[in-house]
C-alpha cells in the first residue's frame, strides 16, 4: 500500500495502482506519483519516502519547523 499526502489530502492506492515495484528508487517512485496525479515531477521534488517495515510506503511533503 502505499499512503500519499497531496496537496493538503490524503491518498491510499496499491502499488500496482501506480506502477511502484519492490526495489524501485525514490526519484522513480515520485516520477509514477507524479504521472498519476497529472503533474510535473517537480511537485514531488521535496517529498519524502518512508519505507516502512511492512512494506507500505508513506509518502508526504518534508516537515519543516521552526
């Protein structure tokens, strides 16, 4: 599964949904977001990708403080 924060909602899809298989890179990971969400790469630039042991993967806009 794989859990998306997008534009301020949040997205639950398969990873055959998207296009994402085991091993594939974050760039590559964000470059398949971006495809299904119809929008430049770009906008996945900053976003992180954490790989959890369950093999979900949460991706979200990086957390900035302060």
């Amino acid at each position: 599964m794989v859990h998306i924060r997008f534009e301020g909602r949040s997205y639950d899809v398969a990873e055959n949904q998207v296009g994402i298989t085991a091993g594939m890179s974050d760039r590559a990971i964000k470059e398949r977001l971006a495809n299904h969400f119809d929008v430049k790469g770009s906008r996945f630039e900053s976003y992180v990708i954490d790989r959890r042991p369950s093999g979900d993967l949460i991706v979200r806009p990086e957390a900035v403080y302060g």
